[in-house]
C-alpha cells in the first residue's frame, strides 16, 4: 500500500509563538500558569491576553492579582523587545524589575483578560539609553492598561528598571 504524504490543510497555518511570548513561559512561570499570549507586537503597542478560565475570582470575574500581572507583563515585555533590539544585547545580560508600581481598578472585568502598554516615545527612549550607557542602569516609566469592549478596567502605572 503506497503511503501518502502528509499535508496540512489549507485552512490550517502554521502559528509562530513570539519570542516574546516564549521567554515569559520559560522564565516567569507565572505567565504561562496565567495563559498568557502575546495578541499584539508593533510600533505602538504591546498587547498582551489571557484567558477568564485560569483568572477568575470566586465572583466570576477577572481576579484583581491577575489584572496587575498581565498590566504589568505588558509593561515588563515592552523593556524586554526593548532590550532585546539594543546593540549588543547578546552579550550583555540585562536585568528588568519592576522598582514600583500603582493601580487604580476601575471596573470588573467580565471575559478574557486584554492589557495593552503603549510603547514609549522617541524622546523617553532616548532618554533611557542615554542613561543606561552612561550608568549601566536606567529607569522607565509605563503605563499599561486593561481594557474590555472599549472601556478602561485597571490602569497600572509602573516603573522598571534595567541594569547589567
């Protein structure tokens, strides 16, 4: 009996998991307990999901930790693509933390978890770098929020620092 090749079909496409999305699984356990997936990754904005199901509090909302964890891996990943893209950052390890931190929770959040961290500007970017060769250390501050069917849930504001 001849055997026949093996093909996908059409309608299945083959996913690439972002770098970014790996690293947070492997090295913030957390995250991947979370279920937590890089949505969006361009110029403006990082957004970051996770599923109601492993987030919910005993009300059948999003659970309140699990807001301020994706706010904040929201944040964490935009320092990390930053990092990641600088000149020679394969032979520098860097080290983000998160120094300090607020949130303001504004409304239950009543399916998935979305939290979206606008990238900062040119100018603070600058900024930052300027302050991390100079010192080997540099603070950034975000803000990044949670956010259902338009609205703002959770705002978390934070900064994180950088240092060899």
């Amino acid at each position: 009996m001849p055997i026949k090749s093996l093909q996908r079909p059409p309608s299945m496409k083959s996913v690439k998991v972002p770098a970014l999305e790996l690293f947070l699984h492997e090295m913030i356990p957390l995250a991947k307990a979370m279920g937590v997936g890089v949505e969006v990754s361009d110029d403006r904005s990082l957004v970051l999901r996770a599923p109601k199901e492993q987030n919910r509090n005993s009300l059948n909302t999003a659970f309140g930790g699990s807001l301020v964890s994706l706010a904040t891996l929201a944040g964490y990943g935009v320092v990390w693509e930053l990092m990641k893209n600088e000149k020679g950052a394969d032979k520098t390890e860097w080290r983000i933390v998160v120094k300090e931190s607020r949130a303001a929770y504004r409304k239950p959040v009543i399916g998935d978890l979305r939290a979206i961290c606008e990238r900062p500007a040119q100018a603070a970017i600058a900024e930052f770098k300027d302050a991390l060769d100079r010192y080997g250390k540099a603070k950034l501050k975000l803000k990044a929020s949670i956010v259902e069917d338009g609205q703002t849930a959770v705002d978390v504001t934070a900064a994180f620092v950088v240092s060899r």
